[in-house]
C-alpha cells in the first residue's frame, strides 16, 4: 500500500496534485490513513507540493508585467493548466511581490549558513546550576523539583516545556537543567548543549527547517552541498528550541515524529531516514493549547510554568536586584551603594520584561552613575533615584501602598563589593548591556580629558555618546512590549500613523526626554478623536482649563501639533483635544515629577479571556498597567472575590480601581470591594478588548481621575456600578427628561411632541419635564430625578452638562435629526448584527455530500475563495477537529478554526441532503462553519440562540434555498425593540 501511495503521488498532475481524500479514493482507503503516511515520511500536502510550480510559472507571468491585476494572474495561471481560485493566485503574488522567496533563499544560505544560533558544548561548571537560581529554594520549589524529575526520568529525561512571560528565567532554566544531567551522570560530560531560537528564522519557514534538521544537496536554490542540521549535532545531549511557538506547523510534525520515533529526515531527503536521540527542551511565551499542535504537545509530557516577577515573593524581588548589582559591581570593579530610594522604586516599579528588564534597567542605572563617577578618585558608585530611567521612577508614585514587607526590604541602603566573583548568565541576551561599555566609558574620557575640556564639557560629550547606545539598547528591551508601526497601522490605518509621526517629530524638538510609547498611545487615541470629530460626536474634556494654567509649554506644544494634524487629516481638532494631546505630552515627557498615582485597572471574566485581553491593551499601549482575572467555570463567585480583592490592594496607586466584567455576579464586587478595603471602585460590564484598550488609555494619564473613565466607558448605564446612595440601576424606570430654562410650558410641549412622534414609548419610557428660571435650580431638580430613575437621555434648549447621558437640542427635534438620534439612543430601530456574516453565497442547500471532511473542505473553500479565511484556515479546522467533538444536540455541527487564520467573519452554512456521521455514533445534517475574529463574541451569542432553538433548527432543515436559510436566522435574531 505504501508502495502504491508513492506510485500516485509520483504520477500525479504537478499543476494540481491529488488530495488526501481523492488518493484515499483512488485506494479506497480511509483519509486519516493517507494523511499519517505522508506526515511520517515528510511529504507535503497537495498545496504544498503544487506551490513550487505555481511560484515558478507566477513569477515568469509578474516578471512581464508587475502590475497585471490578480483576475488576469488568475486566468493566465488557469490557461497553463492550473485549477485555482482567484484569492489562491493573490496570495501568490503577494509572496512573490513582498519576499522574493527564491533570491531570499540564495542569500540566507550562503550567508547565515555558518551563523547560527548554535552553542557547542559546555561544562557544567560554566552554566547556572540549580542553586544558583533566586527562589530555587521557595516560589520555584516546585519548578525545580519539576526539572530534575525530567532530567532523571529514564531511559532519556522527559521532553519538557518551559512556559512564562518574556525575561522570566525560561534560558536559565534550561541551562541549568543540562548542568545537572551533567552533574548527576544521566549524560555523559561531553554530552552537547545546543540552542536554537525559532524566532530568528521565523520570516523564512524553510530556512528554519533546513539549519533545524540539515538539508541534503539541491534541496533548495543555493543547497550547494549537504548540510548536518542542528538535531543532529544535539545528538547524545539536548536540544533547547527558544520561543517555539515560532516554529511552523510542519517543523513541529517533523519534531513529533523525531521524539515519538527516534527517525528524521534532512530537508530533501525521501528515502532514507536518520536516527537521533535528544532530550529537548523548548520554551515558549504563549498559550501551547493554542500556538502548539496538539500531536506535538502530546509528546513533551513535562511542562514547567514560571511565573512573571510581579508574581514573585518581595524578598525574591530584592535578591534579585541585589544579585544584579553585585554583578555589576564585579564587572566595574567598584563599590556601589544604592539609596533607599532607588531600590524602593526598583521593588515597586511595573517591569513588563520581568527578571531580564530588572537586570537591563539596573545596568543603564550603574552605566549613568559610573559616567558621573569619572573624574572623581572615589573607588564606589552611589545610584540614586537620578540614575535610573524614568519608567522605574514611577515606581515612586505606588509607595502610597505602604506594603509592610516591600517597606522591610526598601528601608535601607544596599551595598555591593567586587571582592567576590559573581557567576555571570553564561548567555548575554537581549536585556544585558555589553561588558564593553563601562570600558567605552572609561577610556572616552581619558580621551577626553587629555583634549583639555573640562568635567562639565566631558559630561556634555560623553552623556548624549552615552544615550545614544542606551537608547539603541532600549529598543531591543522595548521590543517585548510595544508593538510594529507595521502593527499599528493595521489597527488605527496609516493615515493616522502618517500625520501623529509628523506630530511626533515636532514633540521631540521640545522635550528632550520624551518616551517612544508616547507614540503608540497618541495614535490609539487620535484614531477615536477622529472617528468621533467625522461622525459629529462631541470632545469633552473637564480638564481643559486646569490644563492650559498647569501645563503652558505642553499646551503650546499641543496646539502646534495639532496645527500639522489638521492639516494632515484635514479636520479642526477643538480645543478639549488639544488638551488631551498636552496631557499626554506631560505624561510622556520624562521630565515631569513623578507625584501622582494613576488609575488601576482591572479585568474579571469567566473562562479565560480576562488575561488575553489585558495583555492585548498592555502590547498595544506598551505598559504593563491592567490586569486580566480569570475566572474558572466551576470557581465559586467567593472565591475569585478574594483573588480580586488582592489583587486591587496590589495595584492601587491611590486613585482607586476600574473594574471591567462580562457579566453575573461580578458587576456587584465594586461595592463589596470599597466597603472591604476603602479603596474607590467603579464596575463596567460587558467588557470587550476594544473597551479595555480605552481604559488604559485613559489610566495611564495621571491627570484622569476614577468617575471620569468609568463615565466614559459608559455606554450602557445598566451595568455600572459604584458606592453611592442610589438605587440599582437595573430596577430603576427608565427616563427622558425634557429640559427649558424658560419654564416648565416649554419643557412640557417638548415633551407632547415626543409622544406624538414616538408613541411606542410610553410602555417603556417616562417623559419628565422639568422647568426652572436658574440653572442651579435645575440641576437640583435633576439629581431628584436621578435617584429614582435611569435617565437615557436629555432633550430641551439647555445642556445640563452631564457627560456620562446624551443630550439632544430642540432644534435639532423639531428638524427630525432629534428624533433619529433619539430612536439610536434607546435602541428603536437596530439592524440585526448577523446580516454582516451572513451571505447566501456561503450557504449550500440539500448538497449530497457523505464525508465530514468533504464537507468541511468545501464550507473552507467558499470561505478562502471569498477571502474570508487565509490558507492556513483548513489545517487549524482539521487540528480543532482532533481536539474533540463539535457536534451539538439536533444534528449540528459547528467546525471553527483559528481566529487569527480569519481575515473577515463569516459563517459558511451546509444543509445536507441526508445525515452524516460526523463524531463516532453522532449524525449531522446541518454544518455552520464558523470563521470570527476574537473580537466577535456577539455574532456567536445571536449563532448560539438559533442552534439551541428546536423550532428554528427545524425551519431551517425545511428551508428550499440559501436565501430562504439566510432568512429564517435573520429573522429569529432580530434585536428587541
């Protein structure tokens, strides 16, 4: 049979090589069985083995005409005897246009074929041992015990997984766990130690593949002679893959079958097999349930979790930086003293890059100190607050906790001596400052001094010489927590991008220290403003006028910014906004003093979503500000109470905590929290990323305060919450409140008017009409109102000014403009959210299909040829797919993918002619494919009630059409009026 398997395949139409279904029709075999011979013996899928061709003929037809449009690409392709879609031939030339695969290919292995990651082998005693590791004794007890018992496991150690945020110990780790299979005699002394991060050759897939597993010669343009790959010079010892999550799908096959079979193949080879027997060891910063295959996490049983720094004990935290200055005073050769104050900010501080960000900040402190040093006959180093950067002084402001352990270890200096050798991390990464630079130092200001410029002219000199490596250094170090302008754009457009870089620039002339994630937010707040200004909605901003008295040169600044924005968007920005670009200024400047707290923010869901969007709004921002909670299914709503309490004790600077829920009985913690802790709260709910990424936003300004974020985010008044002396909001009548300054006649007319316009409301809405000569009168009156009612909206010919409710002129009533915003408002007229991923294109009525995976692979299609989905979108269905069933009860099944694979949602819907076996015993006649992105959980809430509802599920297996199906889920999900 596998002979006979190899025969199809050889023989098969190049051009349009045959699928796994249609071998395993040719053979009459079952799919899964030729899908797992062509894994094990490391043959491509179909478009895998037709891609070559296909690159080759497109580049032939591009290289003629680089503009030809992707139809005519299409037919031209089609015409040489291809049978592919449009979106197949697009993404071609995208390939081809952006990679230059082939050139790239040539240029890659010649020059990096000898410049890989890969360290030869080392004794144990110039690695880390397990001792040597802060917290081995306490937080990572468990961690160590973990690592050893996967170094003694016999025959070989157990493949393990180490797990934890970016600069966590996950290297060290590593490394310390060869040193002890050394130590303990499970390998032999000379057993290698080889690492390999996949990060460095993720843009290229097949150059990963080829320096992982070796090429043979002419595997690809530019494979000269064959090559040994790393597995094989791991052979006897271990393999440490960093960040593999950035190893490709098939890399991590080949990888599954090496560690379930001990057998590989170099990159080219087809018959012959290799054999290699490695311990490996792989790291990762990301979720493995969703970046890893669940064949390949099968086969690496030990998986080893390190938690982030801020989840580390305080007297950790203090070894920790103790330890790094003790480094530092061994690499300098000097004494340091470090004031009290510096290490209350250090132990206090958000550090995003945890160990390795601690340890590069305490390294641009002591290269800043030792530069003041020089010219001096002191033999010490004093770092005090003025030496470290400006994001660990905001450590400062967060002292207001008076945390009696944190204020245990920061009530004191700390004092360090180069008498004793500190064993340095034998691996100098991203966060360490090279040796060379205090020698730099040292030597540019002999250089100096002999030149006959004074100490203040040296420092001039040498300082920006100085800032100029250490901001080269800041990029690498920041790199882990900001996003790409490539990134950015994806999200705001580059329209926006364009005009706050242009902005940007004419900040930097003004403020010398201005921080680079001041860029980032200035644009995920501009792209709001604009937003609102086009759609004629109002900037409020209540601090306007303490901002133009407090912050002149910000304020001045802003407007010239401003200024080039207007001219760049072609808008008017008003004033409020001019405001808020000035608090950022402040904000960002660096040079600012540090004295007031920010907002703290909190996200609680249940499941596990919290987490991810708190990370999402913290890369996007580039902070480490919110913090995501979540809340297990099955966890009592007591118990993640008390996590939730702890955790706004920790992060409080003063100036209370936001908290954003999804729903239940979490919108009630808010007041439980206040009354338990005497900290501030306000509870948003029905949180989405979109909404934690505002949140943020606004937090990180000092300037904003609890009421004025909450008030902001207040899009739905039913799920706020806070401590005050009102009644619940979700027990309240609802209100419009009619409002004249003239008297009550006029209020009173207004409101008729409204009855007779909209006279659905009065079942639902009261119309309260109030009328008073002074505007203090009216606003007394107002708050009456609002004790006993939920005001949704104010319609009269006075604002009264309350930002969290609309407010609609009478003008703009009596010109029927009103009346529409009104019915927006309170939701008269909503159209139904599903219309926008439902398409009677992606829908196929009474089809004779008897395979599941025809099934799938056609629903796939529709959705790839429409452009809804990218190539990679069938795989992650299939890979869902071996996870377990998705089946639901009345014969429906409900395949989904990857969301980053989705490019727009959709769902793609199949009404059988006849069930089908879809999971074991388990029959399906009606198949949604569902293809959203994350941020789509509403489309599933409206999907979930259609699939749940007997009487629907049954009109829609009756339904003769696909516009007839289109309309019976529309229908049904109507919102409620």
């Amino acid at each position: 049979m596998i002979e006979r398997i190899f025969e199809i395949i050889q023989k098969e139409d190049k051009k349009n090589p045959l699928t796994d279904d249609q071998i395993a029709a040719i053979l009459n075999i079952k799919r899964e069985d030729v899908t797992q011979f062509r894994l094990k013996n490391n043959i491509p899928d179909s478009r895998e083995r037709r891609k070559p061709y296909l690159l080759e003929d497109a580049k032939k037809i591009i290289s003629k005409d680089p503009n030809i449009s992707d139809r005519n690409l299409t037919k031209q392709l089609n015409n040489l005897g291809y049978n592919i879609s449009r979106f197949v031939a697009t993404q071609i030339k995208k390939e081809i246009l952006k990679d230059k695969i082939a050139d790239n290919l040539v240029q890659q292995s010649t020059i990096k074929n000898d410049n890989v990651n890969f360290e030869t082998p080392k004794t144990a005693k110039s690695l880390l041992s397990f001792k040597e590791i802060i917290g081995s004794e306490e937080s990572l007890k468990a961690q160590i015990s973990l690592a050893k018992a996967a170094v003694l496991y016999p025959p070989h150690g157990l493949h393990t997984l180490i797990v934890g945020p970016s600069g966590s110990g996950k290297s060290q780790l590593a490394e310390a766990m060869y040193n002890y299979a050394i130590e303990s005699g499970k390998f032999n002394e000379n057993a290698p130690f080889v690492v390999f991060n996949c990060a460095d050759y993720a843009d290229n897939p097949q150059l990963l593949m080829a320096q992982l597993f070796g090429y043979v010669k002419g595997a690809f343009t530019g494979a000269d002679t064959a090559k040994a790959g790393l597995v094989e010079k791991a052979d006897g010892g271990i393999l440490f893959l960093d960040e593999v999550h950035r190893l490709p799908s098939e890399g991590q096959e080949i990888l599954f079958y090496l560690l379930d079979k001990g057998k590989f193949r170099r990159l080219g080879e087809t018959e012959s097999t290799r054999e290699a027997q490695i311990m490996l060891i792989a790291a990762t910063t990301e979720n493995p349930e969703s970046s890893l295959l669940l064949t390949f996490r099968r086969r690496i049983p030990m998986v080893i979790e390190l938690p982030s720094l801020s989840e580390r004990p305080p007297q950790e935290r203090y070894e920790i930086i103790h330890h790094f200055f003790s480094k530092e005073s061994f690499r300098i050769n000097k004494s340091i003293i470090v004031k009290k104050e510096a290490v209350r900010a250090l132990m206090l501080y958000d550090c995003p890059g945890n160990i390795g960000q601690l340890r590069s900040d305490i390294q641009v402190a002591c290269a800043r100190s030792f530069l003041n040093s020089l010219g001096s006959k002191s033999s010490s180093l004093t770092i005090d607050l003025s030496d470290l950067p400006n994001h660990v002084k905001m450590g400062i402001i967060r002292v207001n906790k008076r945390d009696p352990e944190i204020e245990r270890y920061s009530n004191e200096d700390i004092m360090v001596y180069p008498d004793k050798e500190i064993k340095l991390y034998p691996k100098e990464d991203r966060y360490m400052l090279p040796d060379e630079i205090y020698q730099f130092i040292e030597e540019r200001f002999i250089d100096l001094k002999r030149q006959g410029l004074t100490k203040e002219e040296i420092d001039k000199i040498l300082g920006k010489e100085i800032e100029a490596e250490l901001k080269k250094f800041a990029v690498n170090v920041k790199s882990n927590i900001t996003i790409s302008k490539k990134e950015l754009t994806n999200i705001v457009g580059e329209k926006i991008v364009n005009a706050v870089e242009k902005a940007y620039e004419i900040a930097k002339k003004s403020f010398k220290n201005l921080e680079d994630n001041l860029f980032y937010s200035l644009a995920i707040h501009l792209s709001a403003a604009y937003e609102r200004i086009l759609s004629g909605k109002p900037i409020i901003n209540p601090q306007l006028e303490n901002i133009v008295k407090e912050y002149p040169v910000e304020y001045s600044i802003a407007k010239i910014m401003a200024k080039q924005i207007n001219k760049e968007l072609e808008i008017q920005l008003p004033d409020e906004e001019v405001g808020f670009i000035a608090m950022y200024l402040r904000t960002f400047s660096g040079d600012k003093e540090i004295t007031k707290g920010r907002v703290g923010v909190v996200v609680l869901t249940h499941g596990h979503v919290a987490s991810g969007m708190a990370e999402v709004a913290n890369k996007l921002l580039g902070v480490n500000h919110a913090v995501g909670i979540d809340m297990a299914l099955d966890e009592s709503p007591e118990s993640v109470l008390e996590r939730t309490i702890e955790v706004v004790k920790r992060i409080d600077e003063g100036k209370g905590c936001i908290i954003l829920v999804d729903m239940g009985s979490l919108i009630t913690f808010g007041e439980i929290i206040t009354k338990r802790t005497g900290i501030p709260t306000r509870v948003v709910g029905r949180v989405d990323t979109v909404m934690v990424l505002e949140a943020v936003r606004r937090a990180i300004i000092p300037d904003t305060n609890l009421d004025e974020i909450a008030d902001a985010l207040d899009v739905d008044k039913t799920y706020i919450g806070r401590v005050e002396g009102i009644k619940s909001k979700d027990k309240l009548p609802k209100a419009i409140v009619t409002v004249c300054i003239t008297g009550e006649g006029t209020a009173l007319k207004i409101k008729k008017y409204i009855e007779d316009v909209l006279p659905q409301l009065k079942d639902d809405y009261k119309i309260i009409p109030v009328g008073m000569l002074r505007q203090e009168d009216i606003e007394k009156e107002i708050s009456k109102i609002r004790e006993e009612n939920e005001v949704v909206a104010f319609v009269g010919t006075i604002n009264p000014g309350i930002k969290s409710i609309p407010f609609i002129s009478v003008e703009d009533i009596l010109h029927g403009t009103g009346i529409e915003k009104l019915k927006k408002i309170l939701n008269l007229k909503v159209e139904n959210p599903l219309k926008e991923i439902i398409d009677e294109n992606l829908i196929l009525c009474d089809v004779d299909i008897s395979m599941k995976s025809d099934v799938i692979d056609k629903l796939v299609e529709l959705l790839q040829d429409k452009g809804y989905v990218d190539d990679k979108f069938l795989l992650s269905v299939y890979k869902r797919e071996s996870m377990g069933a998705t089946w639901m009860k009345g014969g429906i099944a409900i395949p989904h993918g990857y969301t980053k694979n989705v490019t727009k949602s959709a769902i793609a819907i199949a009404k059988l002619k006849k069930p089908i076996f879809w999971e074991g015993e388990l029959k399906a006649d009606l198949v949604f494919m569902i293809a959203l992105k994350e941020d789509s959980k509403d489309y599933m809430l409206d999907l979930y009630k259609v699939m749940t509802d007997e009487k629907i599920v049954n009109a829609l297996k009756g339904a003769k059409s696909p516009v007839q199906i289109k309309e019976i889920i529309l229908k049904n999900t109507l919102p409620a009026n």
